[in-house]
C-alpha cells in the first residue's frame, strides 16, 4: 500500500503537466483566433469582445471534445499513435464551437468558417502537444 506521501506526490506530478497542457491548448486557442483577425485585417480594430466572441466557445469546444479522445491522457501522450488524437480532436471541436459562436453572437454559422478553423486549430493544437512531449520530457519516437 502507497503512503499518502507517495500518493500526494504522485497526484502532483500528474497535475503539473496536466495544468501545461490545459494552459498551452488554451494559449493556441485564443493565438489561432488571433491569427484570424490578422488574416482578415482586422487584428488591430478587434477589441477583446470580439476576440472573446471566437476564443471562447472554440475552447469551450476544444475542452469538451478532446478528453473524450483521449488528448488528456498523459500515458498515451509519448506514443506516435497518440497523435491522430490531436487533429481528430480538432475536427470535432470546430463544428461545436463554430455553433457556439453562432449562439453567443446571434448569428448565422457558415460552414467554410468551421472546416477552416477545424484546419488551423488542429495544426495548432498538434504543433503545441508536440512541443508540449518535449517540454515535460516525454519522447515521440520516430516513424519506423
């Protein structure tokens, strides 16, 4: 049986890089919107609101879809097989948060707007949690 020395030190082990990857996901959620508005030419007349507007319901998506596949699951994280997880995860949160934000502005969801932020949100995503591997020592083994 473990002390419960052991076991706090276990829990916050886990939750460090539990709380990096919440805050990184985070992170890429509001860069990728950001990147939006500067695509478009608007980065500089946004105000937060507007920002928030597109943040928001896309990690409240992103946070409600990717435990489901697993993209919290920090024993799988290492693995080449973890990855798909990421962009799938992606995928999935776009369509939610492009509804989301169709709610929150009252507002009509275009599709393209769903497809491309389903693109960038998972490149994103997949980039981050690639560098997150790295960042708490975990190693990605190569193809092969």
């Amino acid at each position: 049986m473990r002390s419960m020395g052991s076991m706090h030190r276990s829990a916050h082990r886990t939750r460090r890089p539990l709380l990096l990857l919440l805050l990184g996901d985070a992170l890429v959620v509001l860069l990728t919107s950001l990147a939006g508005f500067a695509q478009h030419g608007e980065l500089m007349t946004a105000g937060v609101g507007r920002v928030a507007a597109t943040a928001v319901p896309f990690a409240v998506a992103w946070f409600l879809t990717a435990p489901w596949l697993g993209c919290f699951d920090l024993d799988r994280m290492p693995r080449l097989s973890y990855l798909w997880r990421v962009p799938a995860a992606a995928v999935l949160a776009a369509p939610l948060g492009a509804v989301l934000r169709g709610l929150w502005l009252e507002a009509p969801v275009l599709p393209i707007f769903a497809v491309v932020m389903a693109a960038v949100l998972g490149a994103g995503m997949l980039v981050w949690r690639v560098l997150a591997a790295r960042l708490l020592r975990l190693s990605i083994p190569a193809a092969g």
